[in-house]
C-alpha cells in the first residue's frame, strides 16, 4: 500500500511517498518511493502497552477522526544478534489507512517519560 508523507521525516525530508510492505505479524518494511530509503517498522502492541494521544495538529493533517482506520508503528533499526536492535518509541509513524497518510509524530518526552528513543528490544523478549 502506497501512503502520501503529509509531514518531513526528521532526516529524511526529501521522502514524500512510502509503500508499506507486510513482513509478518510483527514487522512492516517502509519503502521511500523518493530515494533508497528503507525502514523495519513494528507494531508496538506486539510487545507492550502503548497508548498516546495524537497531537491535533498531526490529527488534521492526517484527517483522523473517530471513525478513521490508524496504524502506529515504530521504527526499529535492526541488529545482530536481534537482542541488540533498537526501537523508537517517542516518535511513531502515524498512518490513516483510509486516505493514505503518514506522518512522524515526535511525542514529548515530558509528557512520555515511559518511550525511548532507543529502547532495546531485548527487554520485550520472552515476556508472556
């Protein structure tokens, strides 16, 4: 699936559209259609509470409503041995799946003191 940027990337402004590439339950690949650019994203609920509130700003960017279809997942940087990749959990990517749409949204740290930026994913392992 194909989704408009409607915001920069931190880094990676000059990404304007993504595909979106379902790996398995847990990973996505995102794909800039702009440059070579490529992402393993996760779906964070794979592996622990995460609940935050979507600014209004990325709210009508986005056009979510209460009854749009949202996707949040995070950016993982992989590694080896995969105890030692790293997640992004203070900046998701926010998709509307209804219109196409994504963007990054940089929590406050202040507000999501409980989200890192590079938080192992060795401390959601083997948790039942």
């Amino acid at each position: 699936m194909i989704f408009s940027v409607k915001a920069p990337i931190p880094g990676f402004e000059a990404i304007q559209e993504v595909e979106l590439e379902k790996i398995d339950e847990f990973f996505l690949k995102f794909i800039s259609k702009s440059d070579t650019t490529t992402f393993t994203l996760i779906n964070p609920l794979m592996l622990r509470p995460y609940e935050f509130e979507i600014p209004e700003y990325f709210r009508t960017l986005l056009e979510i409503n209460e009854t749009s279809n949202v996707l949040i997942l995070n950016i993982m940087i992989i590694a080896t041995p995969i105890e030692t990749s790293t997640i992004n959990f203070i900046a998701p990517l926010v998709f509307n799946v209804d219109n196409k749409s994504v963007a990054q949204v940089i929590l406050d740290a202040n507000q999501y003191p409980h989200f890192g930026l590079m938080e192992s994913i060795s401390r959601y392992l083997n948790k039942a």
